[in-house]
C-alpha cells in the first residue's frame, strides 16, 4: 500500500466531507476517489434496515443515481 501525507487542512476537509471524495490535481485531472468508512450509526441503520419491506433497487439502479450525483 502506498502512503500519502496531507496537510492538516486537507485532512480536515476530508474528515468533514460526506460521501465520497473525488481528488484532483491543479490542472483539474482526477488523481482518484476518497471513500471514508460508515459511521457506527450508518452501520446501525442498515442492520436495521434488512428484511424491512418497501421499495427495492437493483445494483445498476443504485450505481446510475449515484453517478448522476
């Protein structure tokens, strides 16, 4: 695995961030995605989510509304 140290002011811009964070450089070329782990209360509401009825999406329904983000 590579490393990468950040100054302190991008790492809080990360840590404050939701969802996932896209990296570019200074030209505006992406360098890659940040994608921070669930929260324990994330966690808990999608434990308590399972086997509830209501409306279902598949894989590919959820991967095209988030890339329409």
């Amino acid at each position: 695995m590579t490393r990468i140290v950040v100054q302190a002011d991008i790492a809080d811009q990360i840590r404050r961030a939701h969802g996932q964070i896209e990296l570019i450089d200074d030209q505006g070329n992406r360098i890659g995605l940040v994608r921070r782990p669930p929260s324990e209360d994330e966690i808990q509401f999608a434990k308590s989510r399972v086997g509830s009825k209501g409306p279902t999406s598949t894989i590919d329904e959820v991967i095209a509304r988030i890339e329409a983000l």
